[in-house]
C-alpha cells in the first residue's frame, strides 16, 4: 500500500484539467496517458504482459497493445484475452482461443475458455503484468474477474500488477445491491461486493487486494495479496458519468455501445438472465434499454409503472423490430426508460418493478413461472434470497430491504480505498 499511495500522492499535485485536440474544456486523462508522460516509469528495462481489449486506448484511439509495443525500453512480450477477445473479435459468450496476433506477432493466451485463470505457464518469463480495460462499474461484468484471477497467479509468481485507471462510467458515488453470498460466487460474482460497486477498476484492484477478496472464481480458496501498483487518471471526480469525461467511448463488449449503456446494463441486466421473459433490447439498437414482449399492452405497462412514482426514471412506449435473437424480425411492444435524475433513481431496481408490474398486468406472465431456468438470474443477484422471496407475492417491497442492506457497510469501507 505505502508505494500505491506514494504513486498516487504525486498526482495531486499535477494539474487536473485539459483540453481536447479542439480546446472544448475539461477532459480526463486515463491511465496510459499518464503512464506515457511518466516515461513509462515502472515498465522500461522488463518483461511485460498486457490483458486488455479494444476499449484499452488513448483519447486518440490508439491501442495500449500498440503504445506499449512501440514504447523505448519497454518489452512486450505477450498478450492475454478477457471476454470477446484482445481485439474483440469474439462475440457475447464465444470462447476466447491462445492466438497470434497479426499486427504485432505477440501471443495471446485466452482468459476467457477453458482458462480462465491463467496458469503459471502462461505468465512464465514476465515481470509485470499491465491490466488496461475500460470497466462498467458492474459485478456481473466479467472483467473484473478476470483481473482478479490475474492477480491471484500473479501472487503466486510474484509477478507485479499495474492497474492503468480508467473512469468508471456510473459515477463514484453510485452503490446498490447486497453482497454475493456463498455458494453463488461465480466469473460474473466473484467478490463480496455491491452490485453497483462505486469505484473505478484501479480502486476496486486495491480494495480486493488489501480486504483478502482474491478469493478464486469460487470464494472457496485462502486469499492472496499480490504487489500492486495502480496508475491514476488525471481530472477525474466521483461525480463525473463518462460524458462528463471528454473521452471516447470504446465499446467494451458488443453489447455495450453507447457511453450510458452501462447504467442501463445495472438496470436491465438481472432480468435479462431470466430467458423466455422479457426482451430487454439485446438485438435491436437499443441494448438493455427497453423491456418488451409480443404480448405486451405498452400504455397499460407505462401507466402501472408511473403509478409506482419511482424517482428519476421516466418511460416512454415504444414499438420495435429486433435484428437478430429469438424475437428476430418480430413485432415487439413495450418501453424504453431514461434516467431523469441518475442521482434520485435506484437504477438496479428498476427492472424489480418492471416484473412486478408485469405479474399485476399478466398473471401468466410472472417472470419466474415462464423461464426455463434461473441459475444464472440467481448468481448475478448474488444470492437465491431475491428469487426465492420475490416469487412468493411478486412484490419489490419484499425484497427491496435485503437488496439495500449492504449498501452503507461498503460505502464506509470503500472510502478507504478512494484515490479520487
């Protein structure tokens, strides 16, 4: 900790504000950035190992696979694949394979596949190993998995970790969600935290780290501290979302297109795992935006949603084709929702109330007598406790204080480890 907060220290003193290449204000400097200013400061003279995919670039688009490539001194020496792939040319749920890639001739070892922690064969010969992925401030976003089964070998190597930060798009402020509870640890909840966590990828690797969460995909291993090193962002606040940023958005994975996506991937993305109930916009343009079915009246399902009085979230009725899926070409009816004050709405709960409505609208279309299956629902959540209590009356007051009840012990903890 004493050398990440050393590193830290020295950027509050460097000035936290910038310009775009066309002078239009404030924009944030990510960790590569810096790590370029700093001459590469902790990489010259060594072997390195780099896991990222397309959204590791700078705010010109160039790839940190290409920076630290070219970079005096700097030895890049392999290449290691997350979900969807070093270049992200492997779809939703594709297995990632060991390759070459074309446009440096380095390897890439798949971390996502039959491996996903990678082995010690994997990591031999390398000095320090550099994570640069753009996060979306989820738990059930697996690449912040996969970070902390690199970091779990790589404590067992003694390998060093450099986290280059990056902005978490949600804000900083943002926590929801109870804790994930033994045995439903898993790739996408693996940690004893929010499902909203409220810090970016660089403070979550320092608070898995100190706090002993690197406990394995399952939660069943002893947990072990690896020697790391974050590289911070410049201009960044816990108040920001990632168009306050002034930098691109790389889509980090297919289904997360559009800078806002995320906040609607924490909204939607629960229910999306309960296949056969809803279609929440995944294969049409508007992923994890909409909540729709063949069967739905849209204006009754507007109305009983409005007379909830949720606050900060607003809907509107809308009627859509998808382009691909199991709904493919058909007539969907439903709504899209928008947060109109992201500070008031409780995003994740969003879609509780979606079914919820939907069990008072359609009584043969309660959301857990129409799937086929729930395993996964119940390891995004964390636990079986929602399912199992939501089912009985379909009611999100009955499950709304458990969802809640961890969100002020983490708030508290977290802080410790807030760089921004």
């Amino acid at each position: 900790m004493k050398r990440l907060f050393i590193l830290i220290a020295c950027v509050a003193f460097v000035s936290v504000c910038g310009c775009d290449a066309s002078g239009r204000g404030t924009i944030v400097k990510p960790g590569i950035e810096v790590l370029e200013d700093r001459g590469f400061e902790g990489l010259v003279g060594r072997r390195v190992g780099l896991v990222t995919n397309p959204s590791g670039v700078d705010r010109n688009l160039r790839s940190t696979v290409d920076i630290l490539h070219q970079a005096p001194g700097v030895e890049l020496v392999a290449l290691y694949g997350p979900e969807h792939g070093v270049r992200g040319d492997v779809y939703a749920g594709g297995k990632v394979t060991d390759t070459v890639d074309e446009a440096t001739g380095l390897p890439v070892y798949s971390l996502y596949g039959e491996t996903r922690q990678p082995t010690k064969a994997m990591l031999e010969g390398i000095d320090v190993m550099v994570y640069d992925i753009q996060d979306v401030g989820v738990r059930s976003y697996t690449f912040i998995s996969t970070l902390g089964l690199v970091m779990r070998t790589c404590a067992e190597m003694g390998i060093e970790v450099m986290v280059l930060d990056r902005p978490n798009p949600l804000g900083g402020n943002k926590i929801e969600g109870c804790y994930v509870e033994r045995p439903f640890n898993s790739f996408v909840s693996q940690y004893r935290i929010p499902y909203v966590y409220g810090l970016t990828v660089g403070e979550l690797a320092v608070l898995i780290n100190e706090e002993g969460l690197n406990c394995g995909q399952k939660g069943d291993q002893e947990p072990l501290k690896c020697n790391l090193t974050v590289v911070p962002m410049e201009g960044w606040t816990r108040d920001m979302l990632y168009e306050d940023t002034g930098l691109p958005w790389v889509l980090p994975s297919p289904n997360i297109p559009y800078k806002d996506t995320p906040m609607y991937y924490a909204a939607a993305g629960v229910c999306g795992e309960l296949y056969g109930f809803m279609n929440i916009g995944i294969g049409y343009t508007l992923p994890f935006q909409l909540f729709g079915a063949t069967w739905v009246d849209p204006d009754a399902l507007k109305a009983r949603l409005e007379s909830y009085d949720l606050p900060g979230v607003s809907f509107r009725t809308i009627w859509y084709k998808p382009i691909s899926g199991s709904l493919r070409g058909q007539l969907v009816k439903g709504l899209q929702y928008f947060f109109t004050d992201y500070d008031a709405a409780r995003i994740t709960e969003t879609q509780f109330n979606v079914m919820q409505a939907v069990a008072e609208l359609y009584p043969d279309k309660k959301a857990f007598e129409v799937i086929s299956g729930y395993g996964l629902f119940d390891k995004v959540c964390g636990t079986d406790y929602v399912r199992k209590e939501f089912s009985k009356r379909y009611k999100v007051d009955d499950i709304k204080d458990y969802w809640r009840k961890d969100e002020d012990s983490f708030r508290a903890l977290s802080q410790k480890y807030h760089i921004y």
